[in-house]
C-alpha cells in the first residue's frame, strides 16, 4: 500500500472511530458549561464511551503520522506527541475515577475562548472536522487541557523545528508556534493559554 493509500485509509478508520457529526454533537452540548468540574465530567462522559480498541486504533494512527517525520525529531517528539493525545487521556479518566475531577474549582477562565472554540468545531455546513486529524477526538482531549486545567495544548518541553519548545515560567506558559496557526483549520493553538515565545 502506497503512503498516500495509508495515510487516506488511516483518515477514513479515524472518521469511523470517532465521526465528525458525534464531535459536533457533544460540543453543541457542553458550549453553556461554566465551570471547570463540570466540563471536566462532560468530557469525562464522552471519552469514556471509547473501546480499548478505539484508543489502539488512534494509537497506530499517531504511529503513522510520526514515521512520516525526519529522524532524529521524529524520535525526539514522539513522547510530546503520546502525551498530549493519550497522556491527557489518561489524566482525565483517572481523575473522573477517583473523584478529583468534581472537586475542580471555579470557572473556565475564559469563557468567551471557550465559546469560539466550542463554535470552531459545531462550524455548521462550513464545518470541516473530517479534515481534522482524529475525529473529534483531539479536540475533546486537548478541551479538557486548555480549558479544565488552563495548561497548553501542547506539553510543557515539546520540541519544534530550530530548537525551540513549549516552557513553563514564573509568569506562565509560552510556545514558539503559539500565533503561527491562526490560517489553519481546526488548530487549537488559537486558543491556547500559552503566550508567543520570543523568537530571534
């Protein structure tokens, strides 16, 4: 099978693991959350609907991606990538399970963000999500990191081309690719609370 015959036949598993309609769905829903714990819950719900055999098949779809990368950064990402997709994953159904996730205080910080996000993916008949990596699914995931635990979308260390990644300072999160994304469909870095790196 050629690489592009993969790379389409990967999109259409994707699709079929977690439909564009199910994400758009679940995002009309939670769009009024105000607090933290409850969207939190909510996410909690809808991930938690998934089969171990859904996460396999996203997890050989994150392979797939990663093998089309130069070494030696293919290598050095490769973690960065499984944490913000399975990591956050994890996260959040173990803090569902052990009743953390109910004791989240406040509101979503930014609830007008949180609102044009939620409108990012219900985008109606100009909505493309199917042309988005995963579904649905990195979007309900990376929902839970930005707005739940106010963190970047990206982890905290993740290396980019030159040299340069994600941080955690005294004063916040800031990323080298934060406002580099604002021409591409369904990139969460527009509405990440990291700020822009100071690049030379």
């Amino acid at each position: 099978m050629s690489l592009n015959k993969a790379g389409e036949y990967m999109a259409i598993v994707m699709e079929q693991v977690y439909p564009s309609g199910r994400a758009r769905a679940v995002f009309s829903r939670i769009k009024n959350i105000k607090k933290k714990c409850e969207l939190g819950e909510a996410l909690a719900f809808e991930l938690g609907r998934l089969s171990i055999l859904d996460l396999q098949a996203m997890s050989a779809f994150l392979e797939y991606e990663i093998n089309k990368l130069p070494s030696p950064y293919r290598e050095s990402i490769h973690p960065y990538f499984t944490e913000q997709l399975f990591g956050s994953y994890f996260k959040l159904m173990r803090m569902h399970g052990d009743g953390s996730l109910k004791k989240i205080p406040g509101e979503i910080e930014d609830q007008k963000t949180f609102l044009e996000y939620c409108a990012m993916i219900t985008g109606g008949e100009d909505g493309h999500l199917e042309e988005s990596y995963y579904g649905g699914y990195y979007h309900l995931v990376s929902c839970f990191t930005i707005f739940v635990m106010d963190e970047p979308g990206h982890p905290v260390g993740m290396p980019f081309p030159g040299g340069f990644r994600v941080e955690r300072r005294p004063e916040g999160f800031y990323c080298p690719i934060r406002d580099k994304e604002k021409d591409v469909l369904f990139s969460i870095c527009n509405f990440c609370p990291a700020k822009q790196s100071e690049l030379p």
